[in-house]
C-alpha cells in the first residue's frame, strides 16, 4: 500500500480474516477508510470481503460503492447466478456452500441454528453509527479537518488550465474559506 497513488488499482481479499471477528473486521475497516482517503492514497479498490458491516461505508466514505454477485436460493439449494449487481449483498451463504462441499446434516442443523442467533444480534446494524476516521479527526481536532479540506480545495485546483480571471476567482474562494478558520 506505500507505493499506492491516485492512478493505482488495488486488489484486496479478505483482509483482516485471519484473525478474530472483531479484530479483523476493524483491520478491514481501517484499511478501506486509508485507502479511499484521496488525502492518503484514494487508489480504486476492489475489497473482495465477507465482513457485511463493510457495506454501511457506502455514503460515509466518499468512492466507496458496494457491489455484489448475485445467487438464487431454492429452498435448501442454491445457485450462484455469477451477475455482478450495484448494492450490498443482504446475506451470505455460508451455511450452503457448505452443503455443496459436503458437510454432514447434522452439523449444517447446528451452523443454521448459529447462525440465526448470530444474525438477531445483528452487528451490521450497530456498524451503522459509528463515524469514520474523517469524522473522528474532525471531532478531536477541528483544525486538522480545516487542513485537510484546505489541502483537497488546493489539490483540485488546476492552474494549468484556468484562466487568470478563474485563478483570481478560485484564489478568492479560497481566502473566504481560510478567512472562517
């Protein structure tokens, strides 16, 4: 990720997995808000992962948009439909891939009963309010948020470009801005 830039397309697969649910899902989390920051990295990402507490970013973080590959449950079967489609997915499928490959009805009775004990304490759901690292830095240090939107206004300037009257203009807006700090 150091090498990373704006122009860069990041490939990412289960971060955070190999470790507790918690402690993986706030690696994974941590790593999504770096690497979509333009004021980090802001490289386009693909972040293939089960963590579905992921999806509540979509709106609070900006560039991130949720995709997901369709399937078709049938009763106790499934069929993955291999369409990839805008959205987060509203489920995994655990519990049926692991029909597919071959685990004992037993234990697929027990990982069902889990799991919709799991699913009614609904994580996901708590996810939702929690504030992304923009908006903890701007809550512990409102300057640094100043700097940080100063140094996006400079950044997205273009003088290569702009007239001088568009210069004088953009040059402007900007001391209103700094002139509210």
């Amino acid at each position: 990720m150091h090498n990373a830039t704006q122009n860069s397309l990041v490939l990412l697969d289960e971060i955070g997995r190999g470790t507790s649910t918690f402690d993986g899902l706030s690696i994974a989390w941590a790593v999504l808000e770096y690497i979509a920051d333009p004021q980090v990295i802001g490289a386009k990402t693909l972040f293939a992962t089960h963590y579905h507490e992921l999806t509540q970013l979509e709106g609070k973080v900006d560039g991130v948009v949720n995709y997901c590959f369709t399937a078709q449950e049938d009763g106790r079967d499934i069929v993955f439909l291999r369409k990839l489609m805008q959205g987060a997915a509203g489920q995994s499928y655990g519990v049926h891939v692991a029909r597919l490959a071959g685990l004992p009805g037993v234990v697929l009775s027990r990982a069902n009963a889990l799991l919709n004990a799991l699913n009614a304490t609904d994580v996901t759901q708590k996810t939702q309010n929690l504030p992304t690292i923009a908006e903890t830095i701007a809550a512990e240090d409102p300057a640094a948020e100043v700097g940080r939107r100063l140094t996006a206004a400079l950044e997205a300037i273009e003088l290569e470009s702009m007239t001088p009257l568009e210069a004088m203009l953009a040059l402007e807006k900007l001391k209103k801005f700094s002139e509210g700090i």
